[in-house]
C-alpha cells in the first residue's frame, strides 16, 4: 500500500497536475431563447445550430491540456493587463467589485462608466477586480462580454485583448484578424460605440501591437442577419442553407453534424 510520502512523488504529482489541467466542454443545445455570442459569430454556422437543437444532439469536446493552459493564461493576461495595467492608469471604465467586501459602484444605463476607484466606499480596501458587461441585444439576437471599455483623450471605445504566440502574432501584425474584427463591430452594435482597439500581446517575446477598428453598419447589420437567419429557422422549422460547400471541406471535417447536414 502507497503511504503519502509515495503519493507525494514528483511522478504521481506531475500526473496530478496534468489531470487537472484538462477539461471536458459539454455544450447543450442552443434553444430559442438563446442569443448567438459575439466571440463566435464569425464561425456561426445557423444550419449546424438549428440541426443540433432539433435533434436533441450534445455536443462534447475535450480540451487537451495544452490548449487548457493557453485559455488560461490568456485570461490571466487579460485580468493583468486590464485590471492593473490600464485600470491603475484610469482609462479603462465599467463596474469594479471591491475584492474584500464584494461592494460594486452604481451603474449608469445598466453599464458603468467609472473608472477604477482608489478605495472602496465601503470598506475602505483598494484592492478591485472589473465586472465584464453583459450586452444582449433588444431582439435577442446576439450577446456577449466585451474585456472593457476605454476612455482616452475624450473618446469611448471597446476594449478586446488577445494574446498569441509568436507564429499567429506575425499575423496580427499589420491587421486583426477577421473573426476578432466581426466579434468588436457586434460589441460596438450593441453598446452604441463607434470604436474599439484589439490589442495583441505576444507571448513569446512580449511584443505588442494595437489595431483600431471603427464600426461599420452594414458589416453589423450581416452579423444580425445571420443569427436572425437561425433565430428564424428555431421559430418556423425550416432548415437554414448550407454553409460548406462540401462535405470534405475543413469546417466540414470539424463539424459535429456532418453526415445529418449533407444528408438531409
């Protein structure tokens, strides 16, 4: 029998550490009352959702831990950056919770415009965590959780970080890519922004570069058509057109109703 000390081996620990770094996604079926993210409206596909959710399917993915550890420390970037880089020097605005008491300030129209307080109004700690704003739409098309807002020389903006490593940062280069530019112009849609800066960090050499993208109506409006195109087809029945043109192209491959959508 393993006493502790034979538990406690850098082996049978390293194997629990990596265990824990794993995790299995289920995601359920998208009903009528959901509303489709911003973060996954470029690769939305409305016949694959409205497929899934008739025919009751679940779909499973399992994160390997190496991509578990990228999510991860993206989001402890996010929270750096975010909280104390740009909070600390005042430019980013929203809704703080106090880390101590859990006291947050007011908000103004259901999203605070505030920058980080200094200390909190109630207990007096000055330590503070920023509460992401739920936006969702009138309709209930679309929805999701900007990284924040800034309020620089005057100008309000949307705020998206991202980090990569050094092979997808040489792409981000010059432009953002096209997923992170549809996924701001919802959020400017929603909020009423007419701006939003996509910062990339390099996680391999630290390197850092910040794109600007102003909102555009009629690439907005196409996003809205699209989560329209399968809210409609939840309501009436009718399956949405196909995306892929084939059954061997590479969103095809990936998809989890492949055989039912080219065989129905």
């Amino acid at each position: 029998m393993m006493n502790f000390l034979d538990e406690m081996r850098p082996k049978n620990l390293r194997k629990h550490i990596h265990s824990l770094m794993t995790e299995q996604n289920e995601k359920r079926p998208m009903t009528v009352n959901d509303y489709v993210r911003a973060s996954g409206i470029f690769d939305f596909c409305p016949r694959e959702e409205f497929l899934v959710s008739k025919y009751n399917i679940t779909r499973k993915d399992v994160i390997p831990e190496r991509l578990w550890k990228t999510f991860r420390f993206g989001r402890v970037f996010e929270t750096f950056f975010r909280d104390e880089v740009l909070g600390n020097a005042g430019i980013v605005i929203g809704k703080w919770r106090c880390g101590v008491c859990g006291h947050c300030d007011d908000e103004v129209n259901g999203m605070s415009r505030y920058a980080k307080p200094k200390l909190c109004e109630v207990c007096g700690a000055n330590s503070f965590s920023y509460v992401e704003a739920d936006l969702i739409s009138e309709d209930g098309l679309l929805g999701g959780h900007p990284d924040g807002f800034l309020h620089w020389n005057f100008v309000y903006s949307i705020l998206e970080l991202k980090t990569a490593n050094d092979m997808n940062f040489s792409r981000v280069r010059k432009n953002p890519m096209e997923k992170h530019k549809a996924q701001v112009q919802v959020y400017m849609h929603l909020s009423g922004y007419k701006l939003a800066h996509i910062f990339y960090f390099n996680k391999d050499t630290s390197e850092d570069v910040l794109h600007e993208v102003a909102y555009d109506e009629v690439e907005a409006k196409a996003w809205t058509a699209k989560a329209a195109t399968w809210k409609n087809s939840m309501i009436t029945g009718a399956s949405p057109d196909r995306i892929c043109p084939n059954a061997e192209c590479s969103r095809a491959k990936k998809c989890h109703v492949r055989q039912l959508c080219f065989s129905c």
